[in-house]
C-alpha cells in the first residue's frame, strides 16, 4: 500500500501519474487542507504537520510514503527519513531537463516562498543553472484557487498572469511547476503563455511522470509488491473539508 500527502488537493496530480504506472496499487491519500498552504508555514510547523500525517498513513498499512509536496519535501523530508522506518519519495523541481530543453536560455520556475528559499532548491538550482538563466516567482493565489475547484476562466486566467507574465517577459520557453497543486492550472498557463507570446514555444513541464518512475524503481529495490492482492483501491481522507477533494479526485 502506498501512502501520498500534501497540504491540500495538490498531489492528486502526482497520484494521477502514479496510478498511470500502478493501476493495480492500493493508496490512501491525505490532504492536509485544514492546514494548507504550507507555502508561508515555517519549517517547524510543516514538520510537525509531516510527522502526525506519516504516524497516520504507517497506522493505515502503508509500506512506502510519497510526500507529493514541494514545500513539505523541502521541509521535512530529511526529517522523515530520519525517525520513520519506511521508504519516502519526495518531489525535487524538474531544473533538470527543462534546462537541457529551453532554446531561449531562460527556465522560468512557479512554485512557493516555502519551496524557492530551501536549501534542496537552491542546490539543485546551482548545479543545473550553469548554462541557462534561472528566473523564479512564487505562484502568487494558485494554491488558493485549486483548492477551490477554480482552475479555469477570469479569475483562475488573472491570477496566473500576475505570476506568469515576468517569467515570459524574461524570456524563458521553459515554465517549472514547482508545486503540486499548479499542475491543474496548466490549460490556463498555455492558454496565458499562448496569448502574450504566440511566436514563442512555451513548455511547461509537471514533475510528476518521473516521481512515478522513480516511486517504482524504489518499490522493486524495497521489494514493495507493484499490485496489491484486491487490485485498485483507495482512501481519501482530509484533515478538514473533503468535499474539493472528492471533487477532484473524480474529476481525474
């Protein structure tokens, strides 16, 4: 059984790919959206939100924990690997190949406060960056509106402009999705993208496919079973409101 959290409905995205790889796995997914955004939380705080949430999947049977959140992962997944005897995949922002990729020069990379001052993003970045030119904005409102079920129209399209815009205006082809919960706004960030840069080719690019891959390179390594007994199961479960949640997962 796997386990996958995040401060909201976010990592849907990432068990969206997950299932793609595993479609006979048993999940049970916790969103943390009594608590969310962790974006602006301090480390402690999503440390402690971690840990109570990795007690609570481990009571439930699960073998191996996908902390499918940026912040959290920057946060609190040393921390984790640390006091907890199981296996945890983390998220790591997708520098890699969106720098191997840009014709321009320039990745532009959305994600949180949280995510933009930790240490395993400013590593990564420094040892991916040498040839290309990083710029970076928080994605100021996005969490809010996915956890909201507004991921498209005026306001969903308003709120990305305000975030998206310096990144193109820079230059870059290239849009890192530092955040699990920004992936349900990709329609309106090409639909952004598109209209105030028709000439350019503009890639977004969701790290969630290479979690997955890499979620089965550990299971095989751990001898973690890639299919369960019952087939395809899974539990949602929120720390408060569930109804965005249901919502979502049935809209995947």
């Amino acid at each position: 059984m796997i386990g996958i959290f995040d401060s909201g409905i976010g990592g849907l995205s990432v068990f969206r790919e997950i299932r793609k790889v595993l479609p006979e796995q048993s999940y049970v997914y916790y969103s943390d959206n009594a608590h969310c955004p962790y974006g602006e939380k301090t480390r402690e705080y999503i440390i402690d939100r971690a840990r109570a949430i990795t007690r609570f999947l481990l009571e439930k049977g699960c073998e191996i924990i996908v902390v499918a959140c940026n912040t959290a992962t920057a946060a609190a997944i040393a921390t984790l690997r640390d006091e907890f005897p199981v296996k945890f995949i983390g998220m790591e922002p997708a520098i890699k190949p969106a720098a191997q990729a840009t014709k321009t020069g320039v990745v532009g990379v959305l994600a949180t406060a949280g995510t933009l001052k930790a240490t395993k993003y400013i590593d990564t970045r420094a040892r991916w960056a040498e040839n290309v030119r990083i710029v970076e904005h928080i994605g100021q409102g996005f969490v809010e509106l996915v956890e909201k079920g507004i991921t498209t129209g005026p306001d969903a399209e308003s709120t990305v402009r305000t975030s998206l815009i310096p990144l193109l205006d820079a230059g870059a082809d290239m849009i890192v999705l530092g955040c699990t919960h920004y992936p349900f706004l990709s329609e309106t960030i090409s639909k952004v993208a598109s209209e105030a840069y028709p000439e350019r080719n503009i890639e977004i690019i969701d790290p969630a496919p290479a979690v997955a891959r890499h979620l089965i390179e550990v299971m095989v390594e751990e001898g973690v079973q890639t299919a369960s007994k019952e087939g395809f199961h899974i539990e949602l479960h929120a720390s408060g409101d569930s109804a965005t949640l249901l919502a979502t997962y049935n809209r995947l």
